[in-house]
C-alpha cells in the first residue's frame, strides 16, 4: 500500500468524525450478528470500521479479567464477556460513552459480568485493581500536543500522544504477573514508532497479533498489537 503525508490521513479521520456527527438521535447498529445503539458524540462502528475488525480478532483467554478503556459504544465488552472473559471492566473518559457502553451491554444481556466507570485512563479504579488482559483501540491520530479537543474528537486523536503514554506507562500497576497488553491500531493512521519508543521505556516487549487492509477516505492498516513484560 502506497504511504501518503501523514496529514492527509488526519484530514481523512476529521472528515469521517465530521460525517458522524450529522447523527442527532440514538440509531442502531449490528456488529457480528447482534444488535447495538450508538449514541450520538460516541466513536461509531457505522462510521469507523476498525471497531469490528477489533472486535472480531481481539484474542479472548476464558476466565480472564479484562479492562478495556475506551469502550466507545461497548461493542468489544460485549464480545470479551461472549468469548469467555470471567469480568471486564470498561472506562471511558466520554460520559456518552460510558452511558452508551451501559445500554448496550444490558441490550446483550452481560450486565452481570461487567463494571462501567466513567474517568481518565485508570484513574477511577482503586490502586489494587488488576487484570490479566488491559485493551485499548486508542485514538492514533497524533495531533499537536498543545492542541484543545472535544470528547468525540479524543476518540480519534491523542494531543502529543499524551494519553497513549499514560496508557502505556502506568499499565504495569494494573497488570498481573504475566498478564498483558492489546493495543489496537492503525500503522497508517497512527505514529507507531511513538508507541513501540513508550512501550520499550515501560519494559514491554511487542508483537503484531493481526492486521487487516481497511479503508478510512484512504486505503490503511488496521492492527492488534500484544506487549508483554519483558524484564
Ligand atoms: C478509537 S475509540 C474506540 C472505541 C471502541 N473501543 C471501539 O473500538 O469502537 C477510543 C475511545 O477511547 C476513549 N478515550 C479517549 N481518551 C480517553 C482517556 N483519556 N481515558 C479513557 N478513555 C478515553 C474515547 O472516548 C473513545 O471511546
């Protein structure tokens, strides 16, 4: 696949979160055969088509616990509780999206099995909490690190990759022995030399898990990324 300037890609995913916020009201989707709403000012699946991507090939161990921050709409929690997860926990900085991670999750039935929290990153759980399996489709437009932006748009864009590096750096707190992280991505869309130099300073070491042709206004990659500790 031919590469284009990276600010062609930006201009790209701003062009999708534009057309998405013509959504006023709550509508449905299917994602993998089940039923889903998505609020509107929430990442939507109708829109961005790496939520099934993750959402299909995201390796679930059964009787794992499993965070994932930024659910979005909730499709991912739905599919981790279907696949075997024992929990999940789900946190989201957007309040629509935590609320719409709720809905969608009591539509589907998995409410016994999953917290929803509403916060930044992991600062709404308490300093013990831990999980075999710690997930995010983070935003992977990197952007200006000075930049302001709506929540919507922090689905999409991560300021000097300010969030990411959080995400990365104080995953280890929240990690059991042996446990891991997935990252989903976009190689193309994202600056994935950034995240392999956070993941290196943390102490993980990464694989590729999957990846998948996609389009988003260009033809790009999608990934899953695995980092384990490694020292
Ligand atoms: C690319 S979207 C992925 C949504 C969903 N997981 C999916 O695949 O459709 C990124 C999500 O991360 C959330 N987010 C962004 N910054 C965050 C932060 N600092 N803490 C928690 N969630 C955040 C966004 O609100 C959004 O729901």
């Amino acid at each position: 696949m031919k590469k284009l300037p990276y600010k062609k890609y930006l201009a790209g995913s701003a062009k999708v979160l534009q057309k998405s916020k013509s959504e006023k009201k709550k509508y449905a989707v299917e994602i993998l055969g089940r039923k889903f709403v998505v609020y509107p000012n929430v990442f939507s699946p109708k829109y961005y088509l790496d939520t099934e991507f993750f959402a299909r090939e995201l390796p679930i161990n059964k009787g794992e616990e499993f965070l994932e921050i930024g659910p979005g709409i909730g499709a991912t929690v739905v599919f981790a509780v279907l696949r075997g997860a024992k929990n999940v926990t789900a946190i989201d900085i957007n309040p629509d999206a935590a609320a719409n991670t709720k809905e969608n999750v009591q539509i589907n039935g998995v409410e016994d099995k999953v917290t929803v929290l509403q916060g930044d990153i992991y600062e709404p759980l308490t300093p013990n909490s831990k999980f075999d399996t710690i997930y995010w489709n983070t935003p992977f437009g990197y952007i200006d690190k000075n930049q302001e932006i709506s929540d919507l748009e922090k689905a999409v864009f991560d300021p000097g990759y300010k969030a990411t590096h959080r995400f990365v750096s104080q995953a280890r707190k929240h990690l059991k022995k042996d446990g891991r992280l997935l990252i989903g991505f976009s190689t193309t869309l994202g600056k994935f030399d950034i995240l392999q130099t956070f993941l290196e300073e943390a102490g993980f070491t990464v694989r590729l898990v999957t990846k998948e042709e996609s389009r988003e206004i260009y033809p790009v990659y999608f990934e899953i990324f695995e980092a384990v500790v490694s020292n």
